[in-house]
C-alpha cells in the first residue's frame, strides 16, 4: 500500500480474511498476490475443507509465517460462520483495517488497497460491480440475472442504500466492527453479506461502494445452492418483520 496512514497520521495495519472450502488450487494464487501488496496480512480460514485446503494454508503459513495466519474451524459449516470467526480473532489482533475476500479468484487482489483507503471516510467500503466502472467477467446469462434480481429484491423490501448488497470483497474499520452484534448474525450464505449491511446501517457506519471487476472463477466449483437462495430470499423480511433498524 503506498501509503499506510490515516489522515492525521494514524497508521494502518490491514488483515485481509479469506475463508476457505474446497479451494486448494486457488487459495495459492490468491495469497501469494496479497503478499505482493506491502503491509497486508492474511488469515485464512479454512472450514474443514475435505481437499486439503487446510493443509496447503499451513504450508503457505509456515513460508510467511509473520503475514499468513490459519484459522481450522471446527463444528457447523457455513460460509458465514467462517467470516465470524475470522472477524473475531481479526479483532484480537492489532489490525485497523479488516478486509475479507473471496479465495476463488473472482476479486483481484491488487483491489485491497483501494478499497482499505476508502476506509479513511467511510466505516465499510464495498467492492461493487454495480455501481459506474463496476462490472462481472465471464459469468453466465443465468447468474448474472439472478445477483442482479437479488440486489434490486433486497433494495426493495430493505431500503438499503447499496446497490451491490451481496459483495463479499469489503473492508471494514476496526471500530465500526467492534459496534456490530456478531453474536447475532445467522445468516450464511450470500444473505450473510445483506445482513452484515443491515447492522452497519444500523450502527450509523457510514458505506460507500468502490467499483471492480468480478471474474467467474476459473478452478472448482460454485458454492450457490438452493439452500443459499432459499436464504437470501427469506433474510430480508426477516428482518424488515423481526428486526427494524435502529
């Protein structure tokens, strides 16, 4: 990162989550291209991944052990679990900036430092494809019609002032994590993303959306499944009926 303080001279120190399952091919890429970018360092977490993903984490630890961190989860799976757990022991650390990313290639990691530098006027920067200069590289017909309904679905029944709800490449500012009830967060797939907005908006975080460009993974497969779109449908009246922002 060019430059790694806040305005009035703060510094800071990026940690960038990468939660992992079934992705011993990619995770390699990914991490090894963050470590390109200065200052950032990594946790993986991996989610008991039956490929060996866990193991290929440890051996990328054990060569930058001062940047590369794993954390092997254990119990219920769940893509949002894994963030939790990784934004928890990101919390324990030192870190100013709290980035996660996907670890399928879709979000270029050259991306974090602009996105980590947004945080100096906002309290959560989103990596959109849906906001001018955003786009998605290579992914079919169906697909792009489906995350298109389901941003402008959620707008609608949420009010969200977002125009890409379900990105999961975002950088947050230590403290306006620390503001959010992890505890109470249960959703776990895309939705995770939706309801993770929800809390920010609801703990006066200030958001703002930088464009990039997501690119359809090139190795392993999709994690959507009916369960997750079952979810994301369900989520946003949850929480307009249950759970009205503060």
């Amino acid at each position: 990162m060019p430059d790694n303080r806040w305005p009035g001279g703060a510094e800071v120190r990026p940690l960038v989550i990468i939660p992992t399952y079934n992705e011993r091919d990619n995770l390699p890429v990914v991490v090894e291209a963050l470590l390109r970018v200065p200052d950032v360092r990594i946790l993986v977490v991996d989610d008991g991944s039956p490929d060996g993903t866990g193991e290929v984490a440890d051996e990328l630890s054990s060569r930058a052990r001062a940047r590369v961190s794993v954390l092997h989860r254990r119990g219920p799976r769940g893509f949002g679990l894994s963030l939790i757990d990784g934004m928890r022991w990101a919390l324990a650390t030192d870190a100013t900036v709290i980035c996660h990313m996907d670890a399928d290639l879709s979000h270029d990691p050259t991306d974090v430092p602009r996105l980590a530098a947004g945080t100096s006027e906002a309290d959560l920067v989103i990596g959109s494809r849906y906001v001018p200069g955003g786009r998605i590289d290579n992914w079919p017909r169906r697909r792009v019609l489906l995350s298109a309904f389901a941003n402008r679905y959620v707008r609608a029944i949420l009010g969200l002032p977002v125009m890409d709800c379900t990105s999961g490449f975002r950088c947050w500012r230590r403290d306006a994590l620390e503001r959010l009830p992890l505890e109470r967060i249960r959703s776990n797939g895309y939705a995770f993303q939706v309801e993770m907005t929800w809390e920010a908006l609801a703990a006066s975080c200030r958001i703002t959306e930088v464009p990039i460009t997501f690119v359809e993974r090139q190795q392993g497969a999709s994690k959507l499944s009916s369960g997750i779109i079952v979810e994301s449908a369900i989520l946003p009246w949850r929480l307009a009926l249950g759970r009205p922002r503060r």
